[in-house]
C-alpha cells in the first residue's frame, strides 16, 4: 500500500474497472468525475466493500485553473500520485 493512483472519469466503463482493478492491485485509488458524484461514490463504496482505500473528486479536466488547483491540493494534503490514468 502507499502507492497512489488518479482515475479520471473513474465512475463508469472502462476507468470503473481501472479503478477497481487498481485497488485490487494495492493502490490507493482516487478517482474523478465530473458529473454524477452518486455513481462515484458507489464505485468508491465497491472498492471500501473489498477493503481497499478509495476517494472521489468531483474535477472537470476541461477546465485547466480548477484542475491545477484541485491536484495542488490533493498533492498537498496527501503527497503525490504515482500513477495518472
């Protein structure tokens, strides 16, 4: 564990199952969506079923400020990401 990986547009199709594979796998999974945070946090819910750490973020990467400050602060408040899919 430790490992940390961001999943954008991890609330559904493939990214879901990077997600889940990727906790499975030993990181500790963050994942993004821009719209619908109820279909995240039920991809974050299967991952914590599992026994896995996982977070959401609502982030719309189309909007470039928002993004750099919202990883400024995911980066600041838990370090870095060792992966970005």
């Amino acid at each position: 564990m430790g490992r940390r990986v961001l999943v954008t547009g991890g609330r559904r199709g493939i990214g879901r199952e990077i997600a889940v594979q990727a906790a499975r796998g030993g990181f500790d999974v963050t994942l993004s969506y821009r719209t619908r945070a109820d279909e995240a946090a039920a991809v974050v819910d299967k991952i914590a079923a599992e026994g896995f750490p996982a977070s959401c973020v609502q982030l719309d990467i189309a909007d470039r400020q928002a993004t750099r400050s919202a990883i400024d602060d995911m980066l600041e408040k838990s370090g870095p990401f060792y992966a970005l899919v």
